[in-house]
C-alpha cells in the first residue's frame, strides 16, 4: 500500500475506505461525515503523508461534507465544502487546474 501511494498521482477515497487504510497503518480516524469530523480526518491524513510521503494529492471524501485534501505541490492540507463555488473548484481540480480559492488550511 505505501508503494502504491508513493507512486500515484492522486489517491481519491470516500471516508470508510481512508478508515480502513489508515487503520492498516495504526492511526484512528472517525467514521462520522461531518463537519466536526474535519479536524480529526486531517490529523489522520497527516499522519498518513507522513508515513507514506505520496508523490501526488490525496482526497478525502466526506459525502456533502465536502473534502479533505491534501496538496503535494505544497503540502497543504484543506477541508473543501460542497458550495456551488465549491464543486466548480472541484472540477477544475480534478482536471488538473488547482484554483487556490475556496481552500482553507487546516493546521495538524
């Protein structure tokens, strides 16, 4: 698994998935889609960044909660909600033109 990630441009998973996998690794994550959850997922997606060093993005989603992201152009990682700016953002960064708006940085 951390070949896997280490090797990928971007790594999308709903919540029960990165659950699992960070679970693989040791670390605790909630199972709750919601926005009190966002701080924690962080947390174990930091964790997971730091243990696995990805080569590209890793996107978290939470259902209409929104994202958590992490960029690895930067480093930053970002809770993105589900606004109607928010989902044209989100297509524009699936397609590879990351906008910096509607992003805000989550400190872990």
């Amino acid at each position: 698994m951390r070949a896997l990630l280490a090797n990928s441009d971007l790594a999308i998973a709903n919540l029960a998935e990165f659950r699992e996998l960070v679970a693989a690794f040791g670390f605790d994550c909630p199972s709750e889609e919601h926005f009190t959850s966002v701080a924690r997922i962080a947390e174990a997606l930091r964790r997971l960044v730091q243990f696995v060093e990805p080569r590209g993005d890793v996107i978290v989603t939470m259902g209409e909660s929104g994202q958590v992201i992490y960029d690895a152009a930067d480093g930053a990682i970002f809770h993105m909600g589900l606004t109607r700016e928010g989902q044209a953002i989100c297509r524009s960064y699936l397609s590879g033109g990351k906008n910096q708006r509607n992003r805000r940085r989550l400190r872990c």
